[in-house]
C-alpha cells in the first residue's frame, strides 16, 4: 500500500523544489562558463562527447537522461556499470574532474529541470531502484540527488569495491540494500537543516 510508505509532506516537497530550482539556475548561471570549458576538454580527452548521458531511475520509477561530464575512455572487453578505483577507463583528466565533482556540475541540468534534487538518493542505472519492493519503494517517492546521506557514507565507494574480490556483487548484495536502507530513513526524518547540512559536507570535502 503505497499511501502508508514514508514520504515527504506536500509543505516539505514544495520547500525542497522550491531551493533546488533557485540554486540549479544560480547555480548554472555562475558556471556555465566552467561547464563549456570542462565538455571542450573532455571531449579531447575521451575523443568523444564530452558529456556523458545515461538513462537512471528518477521518481515514481521514470526513467530520465542524467548528464555529467565524461572521465572515461572505453576499453574493449570492459563493459562493468560499477567503477573501482584504479579503474582503467578512467582518463587522468577524467580523474581530475572527478575528484573535485567537476563532472558534476551539469546536472544543475537536470535539477532546474526537475528530474533531480541537490540531495537524495543517487540515481541508478535500471536493475536496482526500480526493481524494490515494500517500503523500500519509498525511494522512488523522491527526486534522486547529486549527494545525500548514502553519497556520504559510500564517498570512498571506488576504493571500496576496488577492494573486494567481486565487485559487482558486494555492491548488489551489501551496498546497494545499505543505501536503500539510508535513503528510506533520510525520507521518514526528512529536514530542509538536514538537506542543507549534506550539501555543506559535500562541498567541504
């Protein structure tokens, strides 16, 4: 039953939109020149489109069109959606950018657009969000984020992974249910403060 999951109030959701929508557009207004720049290079870099756009699971299970910009160059037998770290494909631009969340930056994008928020679950590739059950469905009650508190928690995921003998299974059977687990939580103690507070921590990092 849909109506008894966690969820945010129609106050609570009017509030988070309202700052994504003003922040995106200042946000996009002050750097779009960074942004332009950043596609330029990487286009260089990868000899290809310098943005990278996939479709992830968004809100209520729709599938939208994130864009970031573009860090890895493909290699021929290497087709994996989780990345470690020391990850071949990744360029040494690509690294740069991806360290100071250069690669980031357009999802402002898809923010003002609505399909995303500042903070939230990340968005993922079809297979997982969209394939929950029970109240873990509450998720897809949200828009997914750029940070949130999972991002936090998992902010040395590549590491992680890179540790781990299978990779694609250690994120499919132990982090994927722990930020599930993180996210219905954010959901059921939702704060506009608390929202703030993981954008400042992102930042700071």
């Amino acid at each position: 039953n849909s109506s008894s999951l966690p969820a945010l109030s129609t106050y609570q959701s009017f509030q988070k939109r309202s700052f994504d929508f003003i922040v995106a557009f200042l946000g996009l207004l002050a750097l779009w020149w960074l942004i332009i720049i950043a596609y330029i290079t990487a286009s260089f870099d990868t000899r290809s489109n310098g943005f990278f756009v996939q479709g992830r699971v968004g809100k209520n299970g729709r599938v939208f069109k994130v864009v970031k910009i573009k860090t890895m160059r493909p290699i021929k037998g290497l087709d994996t959606t989780v990345t470690q770290s020391g990850d071949p494909r990744i360029t040494s631009l690509g690294a740069f950018f991806r360290k100071t969340k250069i690669d980031e930056l357009p999802q402002l994008w898809n923010v003002l657009l609505g399909q995303m928020s500042f903070v939230g679950p990340r968005p993922d590739v079809p297979g997982f969000a969209d394939k929950l059950q029970g109240e873990e469905r509450a998720v897809l009650s949200l828009r997914p984020g750029i940070t949130g508190p999972a991002t936090l928690k998992y902010r040395n995921e590549e590491e992680i992974l890179a540790a781990q003998e299978d990779p694609e299974a250690y994120n499919r059977d132990v982090i994927f249910p722990d930020k599930v687990r993180i996210n219905v939580d954010y959901i059921r103690v939702w704060s506009f403060k608390q929202d703030i507070n993981y954008i400042v921590r992102t930042v700071l990092h």
